[in-house]
C-alpha cells in the first residue's frame, strides 16, 4: 500500500531545502500546552494564522504608530506597520534561505501588545505601573494569556521568543542585539528597523515636518533620494551582508546585519528622525491629551475596579496588572471615548 502523508507533512519536507541553520517547524521546542499537529499547516503557518485571526490583530489598524489623530488616510498605523515589517522580513528570510513562515509569524505578531497612542502611551505606562511597561513583554503576555478570553493562542517557543525579543529599545543599529534564539527572529528585529525608519520618514515629509532635501546629503547620496530606493538599499545591504547564514558560516558567529557603511547611514537617518520628528512631537497638544487620557485611564480604573470589563474581574492579577493590561489592548478612538465618558460621570 502507497505510503500517505499529510500536507504538512510534505511542506515539512520542504523545508529540508532551507539553509542549515534555518529553524524547521517539525524541530520547534513546542508549544506552552501540547496539541495533536495540524495535518494541513506546519507548527509556524499555524501560528500565523492565530495571530490573523486574534483581536489584538484587528485592533492595531487603530493604534497610532507616530502621528496621533493624523489629518490624512495615508499616514501608518500600527496595523500598516507590522504589514511592512513582515513584507521586508519576507523578503529577507526568502533571499536567505531561512523559514518563511516562521518569520512572518513573528514579523506579524511582534506589536500585538503595544498601547495606543504609540511610544507616548508606552511612557505613560511606564511611568504609571509599578512593574513598569515594555511593549514586547506586552505583546508576549497578550498571546500567552489576554486573546481568546484568557486561553492565549499557544503559541510555539520560536515565534515567542521573536516577538519578545523584537524590541531594540534606544540603541543603534550594529550594537549588541540581545537575546534571539533564531536567524529568523533577529530578520525581524532588522526589519522592524528598517520599516519605521521609512515610512516614519514619509510620514514626517507628509506632515510638513521635514522635507525631502532636509535629510543628511550622506542618506540620501547613499541610501537614495526616495522611499523605495532608501528600502532596497537597507535590504539589499542586509542580505548581501548576512550571506554566510545561507550555510558557508561559523554558526556561533553568525548575525543578520548590514554593512558598516549602509549601518552608519541608517543610523544618521534615525538620529534625524530623533532631533527632528520624535522628540519635537513629544511636545504636541496632541501628545500632551494622549498623556492626560492615559494618565486618567489608569488612575480611574485604579480606583474603581468593578468599571473594568467582566473578563478583567474574573482574573487573580493585582489591579494595577489588570488596568494595564486593558489600557494598554485599547485603540486610540476607544481611549479617547472612554475617557470623555468616563468624564462625564
């Protein structure tokens, strides 16, 4: 009798054709809870498909990435983001040899716990809970424990360990990056890079902030005059750079990066977005209400607990846990409309 295997099985084999130090998803640590594999989908389809389908996934296309409460339908979202951050990490993961899905599942799932109104909801949080807030433990928290009312998604240890591993904080591209238990979740970490250093940049430029012309003469002699020349040039320059994962490298010195030249170039550009975009916004009436609606939030539901959702009451957490984790899973119109009722009582 022919011998049958699954689909995925056959995707599995597949992936034999990857590079040496690519993950393969029948070798994945596992998942928190074991359960029967899907006979369709490899352990990394499957997870991308849960954090498609998760609510914190919907929500993100309301969450602020920079500009809060934009007039324009074009600036980025929070949603629009994560979507050029898997695209770019697709791209590289693809030219590299490494897992696909794998990446994508990661790259999608990297800013499902960030808070609305951007890095200045971030700060607020921060500042406010005792344990303080950082969005990639955010993020790990909603896919463990917050989506599908307290069961989490289960996801594998791989796509985890990226999306709690994503976040590089204020350091610069070419220092130290942490923890990352794969190539793949590094690609990500890159990707998010490149993703927010361009289209932060388009936006600013959309916004009138800056012009074109205003960027360093070296970014745009080196790295290009437009958006799309400024990203191939990032991602050329990462593959090119990162060949040796492909599997002609020592695995222990193995790193996805750029070159010193297009790093240095990164680099300046992010430090302009600093001096010119970043940091002036953070002095906006518009930054400024974010604060107070954050700042009320927390301190309303601080002291009346039995306002929090149903879903919160049940949870054996420390109020200060539950009021972060509902504030923080809130879109930017949701914020503002519960602060303004909540202000009326």
């Amino acid at each position: 009798m022919e011998c049958q295997i699954s689909i995925r099985e056959r995707s599995e084999e597949a992936e034999e054709r990857l590079s040496p130090y690519a993950v393969r998803s029948r070798f994945s640590r596992g998942r928190l809870k074991w359960e029967e594999p899907c006979p369709i989908r490899t352990a990394f389809q499957q997870d991308r498909d849960r954090i498609i389908h998760s609510k914190a996934f919907r929500r993100l296309k309301h969450k602020t990435q920079v500009f809060i409460a934009p007039l324009g339908d074009h600036y980025v979202t929070r949603l629009t983001h994560t979507l050029e951050v898997s695209q770019v990490a697709r791209t590289i993961a693809r030219a590299l040899s490494l897992n696909e899905d794998l990446t994508e599942a990661i790259a999608l799932g990297h800013d499902l716990g960030h808070t609305p109104f951007g890095h200045v909801g971030e700060q607020v949080l921060n500042e406010l809970s005792p344990g303080g807030f950082r969005h990639n433990e955010q993020s790990l928290r909603v896919v463990d424990f917050l989506e599908k009312d307290g069961r989490g998604l289960n996801l594998t240890w791989e796509v985890r360990d990226g999306i709690f591993n994503h976040s590089k904080s204020q350091s610069i591209l070419g220092e130290d990056w942490g923890e990352v238990g794969t190539l793949e979740g590094q690609v990500c970490k890159i990707a998010d890079f490149v993703a927010y250093i361009n289209h932060d940049t388009g936006d600013a430029i959309r916004a009138g902030i800056i012009n074109e012309d205003d960027l360093p003469v070296s970014v745009l002699t080196l790295l290009g005059r437009s958006p799309s020349q400024r990203i191939n040039t990032l991602v050329r320059g990462i593959i090119e750079s990162s060949w040796g994962v492909t599997g002609c490298g020592d695995l222990e010195k193995l790193i996805i990066t750029m070159s010193p030249q297009v790093v240095r170039e990164a680099n300046i550009l992010r430090q302009f977005l600093f001096d010119k975009v970043y940091i002036p916004s953070l002095a906006s009436n518009e930054t400024k209400q974010a604060r107070k609606v954050i700042q009320f939030l927390y301190s309303y539901f601080l002291n009346h607990e039995k306002k929090l959702p149903q879903e919160y009451t049940y949870r054996d957490d420390a109020i200060e846990r539950k009021v972060v984790d509902y504030i923080a899973g809130m879109t930017d119109q949701y914020a503002l409309r519960m602060a303004e009722e909540l202000n009326r009582v």
